[in-house]
C-alpha cells in the first residue's frame, strides 16, 4: 500500500533552479512533440536562404564588395533573421500557457514561478540552435564558404545566443501582454519583420534612403548582423561586436525583468 | 506548525473587478477531515473563492487562512499542503499521463524516486496505467479530469480544493469521479468543493454552504437544508397554459412554483391524507382538468430555488 514520500531537503536556491530545469524539459518537450512548430524550425530556414539566395542573388551582388557572393553576404543576415523569428515561440508558449491554466496550476505549487518563463526561453535557444545548424548545412550544400576560424565561430556563437536570449525575453513580455496566440502571432510579426527588413540583413544599408539609412545602421539587428558578417567572411569587425554585445545585454537587462514583473502582476489579479 | 480550530478559515472576505462585487463577504470554516461544499449558479463566486484560497487570487478584504497559513503572508507555506483541481486549474496536454505527475511531483518538491512511485501508484489507483504514456491531448473528458486529480494529489497533501470536478462529465465519469472523492474523504483529507449540481452536493459533502451574488445565503448539513424547506411537494400537471393560470388562481398562495412552458405547478402538502384531496377539489369546483400529479421529497434543488427565490425577491424590496 501507500509508499513513503521523500522530499527534497535541498537549498531553496537549489530548489528554484531544478524548477528552472523541470520546465526546460517540459518545453523542450513540447518543441519535439509539437510536429507542425518543428518542421517549420527545420524547413522555414532552408526556404528562406535558398530563395533569397537565388532571386536577389544577380541584382544584389553587382552592389556587393568585390570577391564577396551574395550567399556567403546573406548567411549573417539570414541567421539573424530566423532567430529573431524564431523568438515568436517563447510568445505563443507564454500566452498559450496563461490561456490554459496551466500557469494557475504551477501557481498552485511551491515552485519558483519564474521558471515557467526560464523554461521557454531557454528552450527556444535550443531550437534556435538547431535552426542555425540547419542553415548552415544547408548554406554549405548550395556553395556556402567561410573564412573564420573555431575562434570566430566561437564569437559567432555567443553572439547569436546573446542576442536570441535577448529577443526571447522581449518576445515573453507580448507573450504576457497578447489576450490570444492570434494576436501574439501578429503582434509578433509587425515587430519583427521591419527590424529585420530595415537592417542590413538582406542589403547593405548603403543603399538605403537616408532617414532610413541611420535608423538601420543604429538598430540592434544591424549590429548584431554585421558583427556575425565580418566573423564569417574574416572582415575587420569595427566596432560591430562590442555594440553588438551592448545591445543584446541591454535588451536582456529591460527585457528580463520587465517580462517577470508583467507574468507575476497578469498572474496575480 | 500554527494550528487553529478550522483547517480552512475565510472570514468577511471581498472581491471587486472595478465596481462589479464578486465577493461580498464570505465565511466558511471547515475542520478536519470534512467535506464543505459551496453550492451555487454561475458566477455566484465560488471560483472565485477557491482561487483566493488557494493562494492564486488578491482580495480586497478579509482573511484567508489554510492549516492556520494566511494565504497572503504564508502563500509558500499553504502551497505546500494544499492540491488543487477543476477548472482552476488545468495538465499539461503535450505531456504523457506519467510525465505530467512526474514533474509536478518534483515540483512539489518530491525526489524524483518518490515522485516517479507515487506517480505509478495514482495511475493504478485512477485507472490511468494503460493511458499513462499517451499524451494527455488524447483523453476523454473523464480521464483528463482524474490525471487532473491524480496531480493534485501526488504529494498527498492534507488539504484538496475541488472545483467543480464534474462539470461537464457524462454520467458515468461523474460516478467514478464521485467514488474517487468518496475514497480520498475516508483518508481522512480536508476537502472544499465546489459544485452547481445539487446532487453532487447532497451525495459527498459533511456540510454545504450555498452562495450566491458574492454572499453566503444558507449553511448546514444536507438535511437541514432540506428540513428548511419542509415538506413534501405535490407537482401538478395541466393540459395547457391557460388551466395552468386558472389553477393558479384557484390555489392562491399554496403555488410555490410553476412554469408555463411545462403547463406545471407546485404545491406544498403538510398530510398527503387531506391536502391532496383539498387541492384536487378546489381544481374540481372550478372544472380544472389535471394531466398528472407526483408527489416528491424536497430536494436541494427545491432548497436552492426557494433560497435564492427569497433572495431576489428581498433584492426587489430593498430597491422598492
């Protein structure tokens, strides 16, 4: 008949990370369960680099640095472009969660409540990455080359986890704030998608209008795409990587407790 | 551990969203090892109530204590002895049966060996084991609504909140639900429920404290209730509307109910011997025809419409 419990006697600290991990698990579960979401992480990337590498590849590579093809310009720019993407995911699981309950479930245990947000965003980092890989292979496939070196790679790494982290957090606070998954999808969407389009993700921002021209060489995605740029084609990085740093940490620093604040305040009414 | 009389306390608590009162005052005391349930329509605030009790609410006014915890400065501690379950609360659809104990019994702070026992333990126990490692997304109404309980009860807490556990269910989950309840009641655990189903009510629950618009409006054991109410009832049947009204007429105060729709009328009977007949030679002097008639017990349902009934009409007064 009944079994003895066992609880745990760990550090409160201790307790509230294991909480963090459980719901890592939990959405990384849901990220490999969740078959439509995962073939979209997996196809969308190869889409987009193979179309865009073939339909604007002839008319953008004659304004493009002599000895530079317009595949091994986009990689950067395409990679960006996807996580930014990417981090509509950590929304849709925040609002979807607070819609079904199951966040007042949580609430009712003697959990950590962050670390159903934790949970989401570092699982997104996760598929992030596997998107990433993806391109890469891909890029590789139809004629990508590189000249960094494991160093580099390394800097390209930190960069674009970084700066995912940051927009995950930025992406939890609509999630928090969006009533339903439809809007957050929109929402989501007329964020992103001038972020990334008036940046130097696809085209270098020279050819921009001037107002536009200094909007994009000061945002954050330009940054981080040109710093990741000039890492992959061995280019001098200026002052690229440092500002791309300083803006991702930034935006984490508003962004994160900005989005708990909001989660704790929404679940507490 | 601070303990009081009553393992779950309300006093005078109050709720508002703007100027709409969902809460105007609540008192429920439960002791150990009983089962208070707190009957009412929609929107009566018994949600409300539980998810204030359960630590997931704010309120304006009051006090709130479980196992002598306030709810407010001892949230940490409440949690930890309370299970919640219902519409409050919700299973995780993309995880299996087992991985959804698994992890909020890990959650509760369980090692992952006990938690992964206890887990197996309530599949058998709620007949879950031949579902236990599909997706709770593939379950019928009535298993998701015991994986649901089954999760508030892996760490066996001493304290369970119910709310409304079969809303919804088709007649024979609502059995094998209540015989679950009925099990976890010998153990000994302290259980609110919450229920729009009188039934539900008069079958499990030690005590039954009736809500509506916010306020308690009557509280005891189902046959105090019920001995409210009195006596036995006699329900008429007409042929049509129209005789329904005149029978109305003829009857005068003794109606307690009607309905046009089903052409039907209640009468209150102190002695089936002579008030029967009475009622059928009033109808028969004015030539008044009678379909059926059934004579019954009262019933919670009885108690709740001549409740509120008296409510809504002391309402009207009090705006007069």
């Amino acid at each position: 008949m009944a079994i003895e419990l066992v609880f745990e006697k760990k550090p409160k600290w201790v307790l509230s990370l294991n909480d963090s991990r459980l719901m890592v698990k939990r959405s990384a579960t849901h990220i490999i369960r969740n078959t439509d979401q995962l073939l979209g992480a997996f196809f969308q990337p190869i889409m987009f680099l193979v179309l865009f590498s073939t339909v604007f590849g002839g008319a953008i590579s004659k304004s493009l640095p002599p000895g530079i093809s317009y595949l091994n310009f986009l990689m950067a720019g395409i990679i960006v472009q996807t996580v930014a993407f990417g981090s509509t995911t950590t929304a849709v699981s925040v609002c979807s969660d607070l819609q079904k309950g199951i966040v007042d479930r949580f609430r009712s245990l003697p959990m950590a409540n962050l670390a159903v947000l934790n949970g989401h965003v570092v699982s997104d980092l996760f598929r992030n990455v596997i998107s990433t890989l993806v391109m890469l292979i891909t890029g590789l496939i139809i004629g990508f080359r590189s000249h960094a070196s494991p160093l580099h790679w390394l800097y390209i790494t930190g960069i674009l986890m970084l700066f995912t982290l940051a927009f995950s957090w930025l992406a939890a606070i609509v999630g928090v704030f969006a009533k339903t998954v439809e809007a957050v999808q929109w929402l989501t969407f007329v964020l992103i998608f001038p972020l990334t389009f008036a940046s130097s993700a696809f085209v270098p921002a020279s050819s921009f209008p001037r107002y536009l021209k200094a909007f994009a060489i000061n945002q954050p995605i330009t940054q981080v795409v040109e710093a990741v740029r000039a890492l992959i084609l061995g280019l001098p990085v200026g002052n690229h990587v440092w500002l791309a740093i300083v803006w991702s940490l930034g935006l984490l620093a508003i962004a994160m407790p900005l989005a708990s604040w909001l989660f704790r305040r929404k679940t507490s009414q | 551990m601070p303990k009081n009389d009553y393992v779950i306390e309300a006093k005078n608590l109050t709720k508002s969203y703007g100027s709409t009162e969902v809460l105007r005052g609540i008192n429920l005391q439960i002791e150990r090892g009983t089962m208070l349930a707190l009957l009412g329509p929609n929107g009566a605030g018994k949600t409300t109530t539980v998810r204030i009790l359960s630590t997931l609410l704010s309120f304006d006014g009051g006090e709130a204590s479980v196992e002598g915890y306030d709810v407010v400065k001892h949230a940490d501690k409440v949690r930890s002895v309370i299970g919640l379950t219902g519409q409050s609360a919700a299973v995780d659809e993309l995880l299996t049966g087992r991985e959804n104990l698994v992890m909020m019994g890990q959650l509760y702070r369980l090692t992952p060996q006990s938690s992964k026992a206890r887990a197996q333990e309530l599949l058998e126990e709620f007949d879950l084991v031949k579902a236990a490692d599909r997706t709770a997304k593939t379950y019928s109404g009535g298993m998701r609504r015991r994986l649901d309980l089954a999760v508030s009860l892996i760490a066996t807490p001493p304290v369970i909140f119910l709310d409304e556990p079969t809303t919804g269910l088709d007649p024979r989950s609502r059995l094998s639900m209540w015989a679950i309840i009925k099990k976890l009641m010998e153990k000994g655990t302290t259980i609110l429920l919450t229920t729009q189903y009188l039934d539900e009510a008069d079958q499990l629950a030690d005590k039954i404290v009736v809500i509506d618009d916010g306020i308690v409006i009557a509280e005891g054991t189902s046959t105090e209730l019920k001995s409210k109410v009195g006596n036995d009832r006699l329900e008429l049947t007409f042929p049509n509307a129209g005789s329904m009204q005149k029978a109305l007429g003829v009857l005068g105060k003794k109606v307690i109910d009607s309905s046009d729709k089903d052409s039907s009328a209640t009468v209150v009977i102190k002695d089936p011997n002579v008030d029967v007949r009475e009622v059928l030679d009033l109808l028969a002097a004015k030539k008044i025809t009678v379909d059926s008639m059934a004579i019954h017990k009262p019933t919670l349902d009885d108690v709740f419409l001549s409740l509120t009934g008296k409510q809504k009409s002391k309402d009207k007064k009090e705006k007069a």
